[in-house]
C-alpha cells in the first residue's frame, strides 16, 4: 500500500464518530384505530356503504384501548343491543349483524358489564336458520357421522358384493368419497362465513340422509326394526340438520343521498 493511500485514510477515531452522527432509524409507529364512536356515525351518515358496517363490525371485535373508559364503551354496546336501533340490524358482508357483534363485545368486557346484558339476547334466536359459525359440537357431530356412515357403506359394499354386482367396491368408494369431501366442503363454509359452500354442502348432506332412510326403511321390514338401529340415516339426518345453512343476511338501507367530498 502506498503511503498516500495510508495518509487519505481517515483514522478509527474518526470513523466511529462519523457513524455515531448517522440517523437512527425510527420504526415505524402504527396508526391508531378509529374510536367506536367515529365507526358508528359513520354508519349513521347519509352516505353509508357495507365498508362502513363491516369497519364497525370490526372495531367491535378489537379489544378497548387502554385509556378508554369501559363505562363508555358498555353503554354504547348497550345502545347497539337495543331492539329500536336500527343500526343493530344492518349486516356485513360476511352476514354478521352489529347486534350480534356488539353482543359479543359487551361479553368480552367481563364483569360486572356482561351482566347487563339483555335478557332476551341471553339466548340465540332461531329464525329457522342457524347461528353463525361452527361449534365444537357440530364438528364432533360430523367427525362421527362420516366414520360411521364409512363403516355402513363397507357393509354395503359386501353386500353388494356377495350378490355378484359388478363394481361394488368402486361405486361404495365412490359414494365415500363424495360424502367426505361436501361434509368437508360444508364446514369449510360455516367456518369462513361463505353460505355458497353451505348450500352446496347441504343438498349432499340432505341427500345422503334420504338415501339412508330407503335403505333402512324397506329393510327394516325383514330385520324386525333391527336397520333402523344399524342404518345410519339418523346420524346423517342429524348432521344435514346441524350443518344447515345460516340464513340469508339482511339487505342494509340504501344510502339516500352521496357523501359530501371533503
């Protein structure tokens, strides 16, 4: 190395104090969420859109900020629980009403606010529809129905069989395979809010419980009642029963007039 590139070379002293003079990077900070208060007169206004309803059904769901007062925050849950607003009956995209979400949130807050909880919300309403979601108990239910009904269409299968029917074994496979997968398909549908799949789940669900029910009606004749007990029609009865569609949401008011652009 020469000695000029020796001399140009700044001494470490030098370097270390250049580099603590650098800015320090600031990471960045996220930007508050809206207050409830804010996501609820936005669906109030005159130019209210679903992103709106969907926002508030959002903010419900999120925990209370630290410096919010949670007397507050109960009583305007308690005022989205009432039967007279109107603002608990709009839906989002997903099919969830705001009163249900505020219902929710006003659990979530724990003692003593759950407590104020309106009687009548205290237990779901059925409107000949279910209620939103899979429960652990829909699951378990389907889990069994699909072992079960696989166990009887082994025995079909044999049966078939034993009578010399050509492809026995690929159609009960068949019939198998198709139930295991709209059964998956169903909760898939009920898990992600997409009645679409619930429907198309549905019908097969419906179909194989009728197509159990000939199988163990006509056969119960020559087993005195026994197939009424083996047949697993009253397993996927049950299950095309649990695994039914929610209902329809509810079409929200249209906006009257535009938002007025800033």
């Amino acid at each position: 190395m020469s000695q000029e590139a020796l001399r140009s070379a700044p001494p470490p002293s030098t370097v270390e104090e250049e580099l603590d003079l650098l800015p320090t990077p600031v990471a960045a900070v996220p930007a508050p969420f809206p207050p409830l208060t804010f996501l609820l007169e936005e669906v109030r206004s005159p130019g209210m859109v679903r992103a709106d309803i969907d926002a508030l059904i959002v903010g419900l769901g999120r925990p209370p900020a630290p410096d919010e007062p949670l007397r507050e925050r109960a009583d305007l849950l308690l005022g989205l629980l009432d039967r007279n607003n109107p603002v608990g009956d709009h839906a989002g995209s997903g099919g969830m009403k705001v009163r249900h979400a505020a219902k929710e949130a006003l659990i979530a807050l724990g003692y003593p606010y759950a407590m104020e909880l309106p009687p009548d919300l205290l237990e779901p309403q059925r409107t000949g529809g279910r209620e939103p979601g899979l429960s652990s108990g829909d699951f378990t239910l389907a889990v069994v129905s699909l072992l079960y009904q696989s166990g009887g269409l082994v025995g079909v299968g044999a049966l078939l069989d034993y009578f010399r029917m050509p492809a026995a074994t690929e159609v009960t496979v068949g019939i198998g395979v198709v139930l295991w997968l709209f059964t998956l398909l169903s909760m898939v549908g009920h898990h992600s809010r997409s009645r679409d799949l619930q429907v198309i789940g549905s019908a097969v669900l419906w179909s194989a419980a009728v197509v159990w029910s000939l199988i163990a009606l006509p056969s119960a004749l020559l087993t005195n009642g026994i197939s009424l007990l083996l047949v697993p029609w009253h397993l996927a009865l049950w299950t095309a029963y649990s695994l039914r569609p929610e209902p329809e949401p509810e079409e929200s008011p249209a906006p009257r007039s535009p938002r007025p652009t800033p």
